[in-house]
C-alpha cells in the first residue's frame, strides 16, 4: 500500500480528489528511475522533487506555459523515466485557428511503483581474467617438439 494523500476540495458543489505524492516517495521515485553512474544523490533527488512538486501544488496537472527552458529539460528527463506524461490538447479558435496547449502530468501509479522498487547496487566486478586459470604448460606448447 502506498502513502497517498488523499485532499478532498469542494469547489461550487463540486468535489474534487486528488492524490498528493509526499516529496520523499518522489525523491525515492527519482532516485531509483535514474539509472545513471555515479548514482544521484539523495540530497540532489530531493532539490529535483521539491522543484517539481512546486510547479504542481496539489494538483497532477500543470500548463507547459510556466516552464522556463531549464525546468523543461528536468521535465523531459523525468518523461524518460516515466515520472512525468506530456499531454496536448487542441482547440478551435474563433477565427478558425487550431490552438495547441500543452500539459505535464504526475504520472502517480509510475511514482508509487519506482518508489516500491528495490535497487541491487551493482558490485564492482573484479576484472576476471581467464588466462590466469591456464596452467603454464599450455603456454610453452610446441617449444620441446
């Protein structure tokens, strides 16, 4: 079971329900969906996730608009791993025009499954070396012949 936090809004008779992913399981998220060496940090997971969660507030849903070209880049990168989804939604203006309006959402069930993900650090290999094992007279064959 995951730790979502469940907020319950009632805007004009409406309710709305969101689900809040607490910083640490985003970070946790973050930190075991880059596969990157040397590994990130969980100090520079929890900088990516608090910024993350800053454009978002207690929705799932952000505009493109807000981005700055840096953001954005985080934004793809956390697209890779699956974190983030891009949305588009078209609409006709009153002149006729098609408008395009981009979105990024948490991708929830992809956050809480990469949290839950159990990473097997990977041990260095010794370098193996398989001429080691071959005994020495296999080296010297064909010289006494």
């Amino acid at each position: 079971m995951h730790e979502v936090i469940r907020m319950a809004m009632n805007n004009d008779n409406i309710e709305h329900v969101y689900d809040i992913v607490p910083l640490k399981v985003l970070a946790t998220a973050i930190r075991n969906g880059i596969r990157s060496t040397p590994k990130v940090g969980e100090e520079e997971a929890i900088h990516l996730a608090s910024h993350i969660l800053n454009f978002f507030g207690y929705d799932d849903r952000i505009i493109d608009n807000y981005l700055e070209p840096d953001d954005r880049g985080l934004f793809y990168m956390m697209e890779e791993i699956g974190i983030l989804v891009p949305e588009r939604e078209e609409i006709t203006l009153y002149d006729g025009r098609e408008w395009r309006i981009h979105y990024w959402n948490l991708n929830i069930k992809k956050i809480f499954d990469l949290q839950k993900e159990i990473i097997v650090e990977e041990e260095e290999e010794e370098s193996y070396d398989v001429y080691k094992e071959i005994p020495d007279e296999i080296w010297n064959r064909g010289e006494g012949e």
